[in-house]
C-alpha cells in the first residue's frame, strides 16, 4: 500500500505582487513583487524544481530561463490576515480565520497589563525612560515593545532563563495577552544572560514605543526559548490539532514549529534551509499516514536584509533541496509548495510587503488542473482536513475536489 502524506512547503515570504488592497491595507506595498525584484537583477535565475511545479504559471510570465509548464497545477492565494506577519499566516494557513488585531503602542497598555498582572498575584513595578514606561514581573520579566515587527503590532515578554524559568515567563505572558489586542503576544529567553544584558539592550523608537532589542538582549545565544501568543488564535479549530486528535500523524518543521501549536505531534524547530529541506525528506520516509509542513524561513530573512543576491542563493539551495522531497512522493501523496507573505528586497525598507503567494500542486499524474486566485491561505488548511476526512477547521475553502482526480 502507498503511503498517503500531504506535504506543505512554505517558502517565507516569497511573494508573486501586490494585493489589490495593499496601497489602503499597507501604504507603499502596492509596487511590491518579490520574484519580480530578484528576476530584475537575476534575469537568469534558475530553478527546475520550482519550473516544473509551475512557478512562472503562478507568476504569470515566463522569465528568461523559467517557462510556464502546461502541466503544472497551479494557483495563488490572498492573505485574509491583516497586514503581512508571518505568524498570523501560518495560523491562517492551519485554518483560522483572522481577527483584525489593533496597533497600538505599549504606552496605551502598560497600565491595564499592570493592574492585570498585579490582580492576578505577581510581583509588579514600572520601567522608565525618556517619559514612556513599561512592566517589570516578578524580577525578570519585561513586557514592552516588540522593536522588530512594525511597531504597534506586537508586545515582547523576554527574560534570562537561567533566573526565571520558561514556564514561568510564560504563565506572565498568556495573563498579559489576556487583555492587549496586538496580533501577538512574543514570550522569549535565552541562558547565559541577565537582567543587565537587558537594561543593555533597552531602546525608544519614534518617541513612543519602547523595548528591549532582542538582538542585542543576549536571548538568542543560547538556550533559546519562545512561544508567539496571536490575538483570536484557538489551536482546537486548526488542522494540527484536528488531524492530531484522529490519531494521524502531524510533523512541522522549521519556524513553522515554534509558531503553530501542534501538542501531540512532532515539532522540529531549524532555520538553515537546506537542513530544512532535508528533514522534510526524512520525516517523510518516516511517516506511512500524515501531515507536514515545513516554513523556508532563510528566504524571509533574505527579503528582510534587502539582498537580492541573498535571495537568490537561498531560492537555489531550496530548490536543489526539492530534489529528495519529490522523490518520496508517492502516487497517493499531495505536495503543496507556497508563502506566507511578500517580503520584497527593492521595496526600499525591510518589512513585509502584502503580496499574493504562489500554490505549486503536485498530485500522482494530476496534471493542468489551476485551482484558481483563493481568498484565504485557510484553503490549504481545508484542503488538509478534506483530504483526510475530518472535520474542517475554522476557515477555508478546499481545493482538494479540484485535484482528487
């Protein structure tokens, strides 16, 4: 008998053009086309795995070395999640259906955080500088602003691990998220650091926000915990814990497993990309009857450092790496190939940009079959929970219909 998986790819940020709301949604990302940025200083880029599955069909054009294939099947998807984070796109993606998050500095928060967090027994005190404040818990734990994402977005909570433990940080961070409505919550720490490092590490930005910049923090050198709390995000009603709870297997792979909840499955938490590619190859020998997905996130980190050269390097080593994940496939196995977002290098800053992301299909000897522009990258989390006959997560339209043929 063959085994049966359904494979998703995510290659962070790797966006076909502007959504048509970005120019109200996202004020300057209406010019952003992420391929179309890289092929203009890389006209030759080449990519056969990613040609075969239909990338330049998802793109819309041919470019000097890459054709659309007639065989391809094929599509695209707008993002239904406010904005471009990678975060609410992998919910979306397992099938929530988003809440429009607020922006708003931690300034606008710090006092109801404060009252909550004392209410609930802990140890509570302000952090000045230069006229804005933030929370101190317990000793070790700030609660500020996340200085990384654009600001207002998100909340950080950091604190050294070796003085207050994980579990403990975290319990501060999900009583915090119970009363701010940014799109996430960021609970963070490392070992070997202390609370110097962070004071250290303390910054203002644009005279409102004010945090600690992980970066600098120390948080990351070692023994490296976090966990994203997101606004309106319940893991019951998304395909991880759907398909988990029918007993069938579950694999996430790459940062995909540090942002999706996935308890009673397997989480493998990798950033090179190459590594990522290969753990997916492996995972899949492994698995008889199941899902996984895996997040390309060296393609994301390329956008966000502006390098179109970076891009193209890391696009190559992923689709070289493609080479063993197509060779698993079985006859009964689906491989979606997709993003999450934009994250355009010649958009002139180092954000996300809000752009379209391809679907790549493969399917046994389905071929031609395009699926069409979906409204929700919560199709592929349907299509997941469809293909295997459970119940549908909280969002989406299957596509599974289209290519079970």
């Amino acid at each position: 008998m063959n085994k049966r998986r359904f494979i998703v790819v995510v290659l962070d940020g790797f966006g076909m053009g502007a959504m048509a709301d970005a120019a109200v949604v996202r004020p300057g990302d209406e010019t952003a086309g992420t391929l179309r940025s890289i092929l203009e200083d890389y006209p030759d880029l080449y990519l056969p795995n990613l040609e075969k599955l239909g990338l330049m069909n998802c793109y819309g054009k041919d470019s000097n070395r890459m054709k659309f294939n007639p065989d391809a099947n094929y599509g695209r998807s707008e993002l239904r999640h406010f904005g471009a984070d990678t975060f609410m796109g992998h919910q979306e993606i397992m099938g929530t259906n988003p809440k429009k998050p607020e922006v708003q500095p931690f300034q606008e928060k710090v006092d109801i955080v404060y009252k909550h967090l004392k209410d609930n027994g802990y140890k509570v005190e302000y952090k000045e500088k230069d006229g804005l404040r933030y929370v101190v818990c317990e000793d070790y734990v700030t609660i500020a602003d996340n200085l990384e994402a654009d600001l207002g977005m998100c909340y950080n909570v950091t604190a050294p691990l070796d003085y207050c433990p994980f579990e403990k940080e975290l319990e501060i961070a999900r009583c915090a998220r119970e009363v701010v409505t940014v799109g996430r919550v960021i609970c963070f720490g490392g070992t070997g650091n202390n609370m110097q490092d962070l004071w250290n590490a303390e910054e203002v930005r644009d005279g409102k926000f004010i945090g600690i910049a992980s970066a600098k923090s120390k948080s990351y050198e070692q023994g490296y915990q976090c966990l994203h709390l997101g606004y309106g995000v319940d893991k019951n009603v998304q395909a991880p814990t759907i398909l988990t709870r029918n007993n069938i297997e579950c694999t996430l792979i790459g940062k995909v497993a540090d942002i999706v909840a996935n308890d009673m499955g397997t989480s493998i938490s990798c950033v090179p990309t190459a590594e990522c590619m290969k753990l997916t190859a492996e995972a899949m020998r492994k698995m008889d009857y199941g899902f996984i997905c895996t997040n390309v996130q060296e393609t994301d980190l390329a956008g966000h450092s502006q390098s179109t050269t970076e891009y193209k390097h890391i696009l190559e080593i992923a689709d070289e790496g493609f080479n063993e994940v197509l060779n698993e496939l079985t006859s009964e196995d689906v491989l979606v190939v997709m993003a999450d977002h934009g994250n355009d290098p010649k958009i002139g800053s180092s954000r996300h940009t809000r752009e379209m992301v391809p679907l790549m299909i493969r399917h046994g000897d389905l071929k031609g079959v395009n699926v069409g522009l979906r409204k929700s990258l919560s199709d592929v989390g349907a299509s997941v929970c469809d293909y295997f006959e459970v119940e549908e997560p909280d969002n989406g339209e299957s596509f599974w219909p289209l290519i079970n043929k």
